[in-house]
C-alpha cells in the first residue's frame, strides 16, 4: 500500500527513541487517546498492517491524504494556516498526521520526524507549558472537531496527565532538532 512499505509489520516502529520525539507525541496525546490510542506511540498507534490500514482510511477521508505528496501539501497548509482560534489544535492536527503518515506508509520516520518537529517548534513558540497548551488544545479540539464539546478531550487528558511516563514530564521547552 505504502510508498515506503507500510504494510510491514514493524513492531516498535512507532516508539518514541528521545525526548524531543516524545514530546512531539505529547502534543497530540489526547487525540491519542481519544481515539482509542495511546500517547506512548508516534502517530497514536503500533506500525501494523492493520493499523496503517485504518489510518490510510482516515487520512484519506478527513484529510484528503492519499499518499505522499498530498500529506506533504496538507502538513504545509496547516503549518502556513493554522487558525487564530484552534491553533494548538491545527500544530497538533501537524504532528499527528506526520506520525500518522509514518504508519500509513506515506513518510519515512526520518521525515515524519522533520516535518512533526517544524509544527511542535510553534507550539513550544506560542505558549510557556504543558497545562498552557493543553487547555488551548482542548478548546480548540472542542471547536475544531464534529464533538464540541469539552468534556471527552477532558476525559482523555485526565489518562496521561499523571502517568510515569506522561509527556508533562518533559521540559517545555525540550529541543526538539
């Protein structure tokens, strides 16, 4: 399917290897885990056959992304026109299709990684900490998506926020190249 074979089963692929990746997977943990993901992995999920097709599905039907060059296009436009009202969710939406696009085959992690950390250095630019951000993250999932509502992304947050390993652990400002 995948124009870098992701198709494979790749156990591990999407395993953060640094910090500055685990922080890039930080930015969109509670749409990880309000999709039925997880926020320990790049993308939300594991690198499997059956993952990469249930995200290629999404990408396509959300997003209009069907391979390489159309993800490229709409990272670009979401890092060129990230709205005055949801832009933590839109450098959020950024990071979450790279990590997503690495699952579906469309991105190398290598670019996944170059084009997530481009979106997660304006987050880091517009706001001073974790709680900042997430509080405008869930304004903005709340007005950006078909939910509207608050509370779900509230519920989702509340499953990392005290883990051992929750990206909150992570300084704010983590470099992230």
């Amino acid at each position: 399917m995948g124009l870098f074979g992701g198709n494979k089963e790749e156990a591990g692929a999407t395993l953060p290897v640094s910090d500055a990746e685990r922080w890039i997977a930080g930015t969109y943990a509670v749409w990880s885990e309000y999709c039925g993901g997880s926020y320990r992995y790049l993308g939300g999920y594991e690198k499997t056959k059956s993952n990469a097709k249930m995200i290629a599905r999404v990408l396509r039907q959300d997003w209009m992304i069907k391979d390489h060059d159309s993800g490229v296009e709409m990272v670009e436009y979401l890092l060129k026109n990230a709205g005055p009202e949801n832009i933590a969710f839109d450098y959020a939406c950024a990071c979450n299709m790279c990590g997503r696009m690495f699952i579906a085959g469309y991105f190398t992690r290598e670019e996944s990684i170059r084009y997530a950390a481009m979106a997660a250095e304006q987050i880091q630019r517009l706001y001073s900490s974790w709680e900042e951000y997430f509080q405008a993250y869930i304004e903005g999932a709340a007005g950006g998506s078909n939910v509207k509502e608050r509370e779900p992304f509230e519920a989702a947050y509340l499953q990392f926020k005290n883990a051992a390993d929750s990206p909150l652990l992570l300084n704010w400002n983590t470099a992230l190249r």
